[in-house]
C-alpha cells in the first residue's frame, strides 16, 4: 500500500496517518499466537510501503498452525491490527486466536461446535465459506481492553465484518455486517 498525496485516501489510510509524519513515533505492530506461544514485532511500513519483511512474519502468525499452512492474508486485516493496537496505546500483544483456516480445519471446528450444541448451529459455529479460508478474517483480543470496546471501534471503522464473541473479536474484510453478542 503506497500513500501518496492523492487526496482520495481511504477512511483506514487516513486512521494510520497523523497529522505530521514526523510527529509520529514508530510503533511495531505486536502480535502473539496462544496457540504457539509466538510472540513478534513488526514494523508494518518503511515509509509508505508496506514492509515485505514484517508481512511474513504476520503470514507466519496468522496461518493454518494446525494443518502448517501459510497463506497471503488480506493486508487490510493488518493496518486494521495495527490502527486497532495505537487507538488503545497497548504496550501488550494483540493475541490472534484465529486467522487463516484450511478448508479441513474450518470443517472440523464447524463440525465440534455442532456436536456440542447437538447440531444447531449458533453465532459462534464457524460458517461452512468462512472468510478465515480466503485469509479475509482475524479473531483477536486487545490485553486490557474489552472485547466490547474492541467491538465498538471495529464497528466505527467500517472495514468489513465483526462478530462479537464472549473473549475475542472477530474482524473480516467482507461486506459491513455484525452478528453474536450484543453492543
């Protein structure tokens, strides 16, 4: 993603951008996987470019660990982490829960969630085209902030769908919808 002077600078563009860029502090983006225990910073951008370097490494975090499969995933996902991260000046790593899922993987989870609720799905049973297969989607939690006031600024930026889950977020660049608990 390259910023340049256009004045057409989407809405998530603008949110990255302060007023001067040499006000701005860099910041990495801090990430950690519970599942793996991972944990890294990355510096997103090297000026306006993203940094090739950092992408891989949160590919590497935001892949398949159960199946080791590591895809592209949307670049949105992350400048949305990263905003999400210095809108609440945490220190802490943001904790992905869930990023890209094979189709094998998304099916045995969807296939978990019906057994224990004897086959009714509910806003939690991952959905049979879940956008977590096409890298579209991150569950995630922000330490020391609620997951409601995680949900209410996903929702203020607009970038795509929020489910509202008991202990994390969920974020994808699909179409603007909101499903689960309420805000």
């Amino acid at each position: 993603m390259v910023l340049g002077a256009s004045s057409a600078v989407s809405p998530l563009a603008s949110l990255m951008l302060p007023d001067s860029a040499e006000a701005a502090p860099v910041v990495p983006l801090r990430l950690f996987n519970p599942h793996t225990k991972e944990r890294y910073e990355v510096e997103l951008f090297v000026g306006s470019d993203w940094n090739k370097s950092a992408l891989l490494v949160c590919d590497w975090m935001m892949r398949d660990w159960r199946k080791k499969e590591v895809v592209n995933c949307d670049r949105k996902l992350y400048a949305a982490l990263y905003v999400i991260q210095r809108k609440f000046n945490v220190t802490e790593p943001i904790s992905i829960t869930s990023g890209y899922r094979s189709k094998a993987t998304n099916q045995m989870l969807r296939e978990r969630s019906l057994a224990r609720t004897k086959g009714k799905p509910t806003a939690e049973t991952p959905a049979e085209n879940s956008l977590h297969m096409l890298a579209r989607a991150v569950d995630f939690s922000v330490p020391g902030v609620s997951v409601k006031d995680v949900s209410l600024y996903v929702k203020e930026l607009g970038i795509g769908g929020l489910g509202v889950y008991s202990s994390f977020t969920h974020l994808d660049t699909g179409s603007v919808r909101q499903w689960g608990r309420k805000l």
